[in-house]
C-alpha cells in the first residue's frame, strides 16, 4: 500500500485528491491524506448566500476556453450547473480623469481589430490612434523575454500601457505590466509578433477562423464553492485533516516525513498544493528548489461585495464593471456589476456590486481594518458611480500573498524546478505559482501532480 500525503485543500489540492481517489476506486494500492491549515476546504474558493445574493469572496469565474475546470464540473455530476456570462451586455468601462470611458468594440487585450471603433473612442488620444495605423506595418519582431509594459509601449506607446494593459493586469494577477513577463502572461501575443510583426494583421488573420460559440467566462449556479463541496464529497472523511499545518517536510530513507500537528507521519509520496511561499518554507531542507520557489513573488488583495437596492440597479451604467488606472491615484482597482455578469446572481430588486483592491498596487490596504476599506470603498463609489446611500450588506474578505506574480524570467524559473522535481521521486508541487494562475490551470496543475507523484511511485 502506497501512502500519498497532500498539503494544502485549495482547488489544487482537492483536484489532486479527487484522482487519487478515482485510481483508489478502480483498485490502486493506494492511501492519501489531504492535510489543510484552515478550518475549511476550497482556500480561495468560497461562496456565501446572503440577503438572496451569490457572493464570491475570492474567484467568481473561470475562463472557459481553458477548459480543466468545466471538464472537471461535468465529472463531479455538475454540468447542468455550468453557466454562462451574459456577454450580449459585455461591456467594460475605464475610468479616466474621474469618466467612466467604454471599451471600444473588437478591443482583444490592448489590439484594436475593429478600427472604426478605435478611432472613434475617446479613450485614445490622437497620438495612440496613429500608433495603430502604425503598429499595422511593423515588421517580425522576435526576442527573449520583457515586460509586458515594454511589449504594448513598442507597439501602441505609453497610453496604452497606463490606460489598459496596466488595469487589466492589476485586475487579474493584482500585478503591475511593468513587471509581469511578456512569455508568461501573454505567450500567445510574443507568438503574434514573431509571426506577423503587427498584432493588427494578426488577430485579422486569426478572426478568420469561425468564431467561438462559447462564452467568454463560465460560473456555476450557486457559486464557484460548489465545485469544491463537490470534490469534497467524494473524497472519505477520513482522508481529510482540516486545522493541521504541516510545517515541514523532509526527504529520508526513500520515504517522505511530514512534521503536522505536533507529529511526523510517514509517506512514499507528497503533493504540496500551497502557495510556493509556504512550499519553500515547508522544503527548508532542499536549498535548490526552496530558493527557486522563494523567488516568486505574490501580491495580496481585498474584495468587497455591496449589495444595493434596485434604485441603485436602475441607476449603474450597463455592462460588466470598470478598471481604474493607477494615473488615477484611486485605492479601488476594478469593480464588477455581478448582477450583469452572470444570470441568478441577484434578485432582481437587488445590485450586486464587487471592488478589489491592493495588488502589488497598494499592498498595504490588507494592514486596515474592514470599517476603513469599506469607508475608502464607499467614498470611492460615491464619487465615481454616484452611489450615496448606505449598502444593504456588505462582505469584506482579506486575500494575503493569495496571487503569484509570473515576473520576467518566471518561465526560465519553472522550467528549472520542473528539472529539480523531476529528480526527487515522489514529490509533486501544485497550484498557482508555476503555469496559469485561474481555477483551470489549478485543476491541470492538481491533476498534473497526483500523475507524477503516481507515476514515481508505480500505481497504474
Ligand atoms: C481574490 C481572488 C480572485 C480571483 N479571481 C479569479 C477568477 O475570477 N477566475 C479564476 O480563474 N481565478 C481567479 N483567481 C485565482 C484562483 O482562484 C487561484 O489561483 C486558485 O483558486 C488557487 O488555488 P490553490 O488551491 O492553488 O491555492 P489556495 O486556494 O490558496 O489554497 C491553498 C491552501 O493551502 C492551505 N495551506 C497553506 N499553508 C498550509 C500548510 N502549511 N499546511 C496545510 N495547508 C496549508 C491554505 O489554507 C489553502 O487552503 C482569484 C484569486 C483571488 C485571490
């Protein structure tokens, strides 16, 4: 019998779990154990019914042409509960000087594919509009890896970067384009400039392929957690250890010892689906795959979900949210409209409203209390919505060193532990650090390690 420890009961762990649990099922001489630090299984997952409402306190979606995590519902039995953004009133708004500014249609990141559009959004000035007729003769352009603010500056200048790239990536990774890698975040467009030069020509050349038919965000029904409740209900009771840190882990005699809760349990095999902060920590022993692990940086974020009443509903602009460039000097970095993004959120008396704030932004945010981030929230929203009236309800949820942030060099990074894992038989690491941040990519990356850690071990 085969015993497999797995550290950390986030969406990556759990996933990890949940095939080791089918290999069991079909007969593997196997046992595992999923030791999680908390009180409750899911880690950023989580949802909350309140006055009628879905609150996400952490991810409120996944993107669906990543397809692990759908692929994963529809296995739980949840396919019926898959459901899809209601992109017919997709529209996303940037705030500048203080005016909420659409997104121009055909806008794909920060590439304009319906020019007319373009040129007719006052987001741009004059100067940034003649960079995308520019950009449209720029020849094949290929190099190693750089910021995702020097990439978008090349080609479409600095107004760019400050207006949409920058408040997109604050909005996703919490991150800052001046930071994040080119080859990381965005491989799809360094392959676009290798191949045509002008990510215009680009995208035109891949629109003609037939459009997809699916939405761009999927969701459940009653929230993100239900796909963790139900990873959950399928793994046995006694597999599950909550409110038990593992502090360490060590490598001896062919087997792996995990010091949790006072005492050393005896493994063949573990997955460590903590952030990689916590996992280097954990790893103190193994200096080379601990520093490598160290070098990656997180940033911390707060959500906040107001609810309103359908005065305030009547009131919002359409669409999905709005973005806030740092130029702005607001505390805010985005706010989401959750009652349009997505059917069954809210009653139809009620507004669902969502902010985040922090990243690597305004770190600091996490240190106040949940009465100052909401007094910063509402006065924000006041001037920038015009929302004066007290909220119905409020959920504040605090995020600590939650994200990853994939830097420049953060591939050559992972390809380098990918070497130091390969040589430590029984060892797997997991979760958001290393090849895609969202909820599919943890899936893959569960389901990736409870296969090396099995195949190290021999069980078919
Ligand atoms: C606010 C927010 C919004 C997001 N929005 C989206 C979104 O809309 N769409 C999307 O696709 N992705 C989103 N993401 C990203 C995505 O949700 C995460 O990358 C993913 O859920 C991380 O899962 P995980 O299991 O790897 O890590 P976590 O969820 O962080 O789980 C790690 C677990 O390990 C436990 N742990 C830590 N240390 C120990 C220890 N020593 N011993 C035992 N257990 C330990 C923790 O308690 C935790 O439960 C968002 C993330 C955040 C923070």
């Amino acid at each position: 019998m085969k015993r497999i420890a797995i550290v950390g009961g986030g969406i990556s762990g759990l996933s990890a779990a949940f095939v080791l649990e089918q290999r069991r099922r079909l007969g593997a001489e196997l046992e595992y154990v999923l030791f999680e630090s908390s009180p409750r299984f899911g880690g950023v997952i989580h949802t909350e019914l309140v006055d009628g409402c879905v609150v996400e306190a952490g991810p409120d979606c996944f993107l669906t042409e990543k397809p692990w995590a759908a692929d994963l519902c529809r296995e739980l039995g949840l396919a019926d509960q898959l459901i899809a953004s209601n992109d017919a009133v997709r529209k996303t708004y940037i705030l500048v000087k203080g005016r909420l500014l659409p997104l121009p249609d055909g806008l794909m990141f920060t590439v304009p594919t319906n020019f007319r559009a373009a040129f007719l959004s006052p987001l741009f000035s004059r100067r940034t509009k003649l960079r995308m007729i520019r950009e449209w003769f720029y020849p094949r352009h290929q190099s190693g890896d750089r910021t995702v603010a020097d990439f978008v500056e090349r080609h479409y200048g600095h107004e760019m970067v400050e207006r949409i790239a920058d408040p997109l990536l604050a909005g996703i990774y919490g991150g800052s384009a001046d930071e994040l890698s080119l080859l990381s975040v965005l491989p799809r467009f360094a392959e676009m400039e290798a191949k045509y030069g002008s990510l215009g020509r680009a995208m035109i050349a891949s629109r003609k392929k037939p459009a997809s038919p699916h939405p761009l965000f999927t969701s459940l029904r009653n929230g993100m957690q239900q796909m963790t409740d139900a990873l959950l209900a399928r793994v046995p009771q006694l597999a599950l250890q909550a409110n038990t840190t593992v502090e360490s882990v060590k490598r001896e005699s062919r087997k792996w010892l995990v010091f949790a809760g006072g005492r050393t349990v005896e493994f063949d095999g573990i997955i460590i689906a903590t952030p990689a902060h916590i996992a280097c920590e954990m790893l103190g022993a193994d200096a080379g795959l601990a520093n490598e692990l160290r070098a990656i940086r997180y940033s911390s974020s707060v959500t906040v979900t107001l609810g309103y009443d359908e005065g305030v509903r009547a009131a919002l602009p359409a669409g999905f949210g709005f973005l806030v460039p740092r130029a702005e000097t607001r505390r805010l970095l985005a706010a989401t409209f959750v009652h349009n993004k997505f059917p069954g959120r809210a009653p139809q008396n009620r507004a669902l409203i969502r902010c985040v704030l922090g990243g690597t932004r305004n770190e600091s945010i996490l240190e106040s209390s949940e009465e100052e981030v909401l007094s910063v929230v509402r006065e924000e929203l006041r001037q920038i919505l015009g929302i004066s009236e007290p909220p119905l309800f409020v959920r504040v949820y605090k995020w600590k060193q939650a994200m990853a942030q994939y830097n420049v060099g953060h591939g050559a990074r992972v390809e380098r532990i990918r070497n130091l894992l390969a040589g430590m038989p029984g060892l797997a690491i997991a979760g958001n650090a290393y090849s895609g941040i969202g909820v599919p990519d943890c899936v893959r990356s569960g389901t990736d390690a409870a296969a090396k850690v099995g195949g190290d071990l021999g069980i078919s």
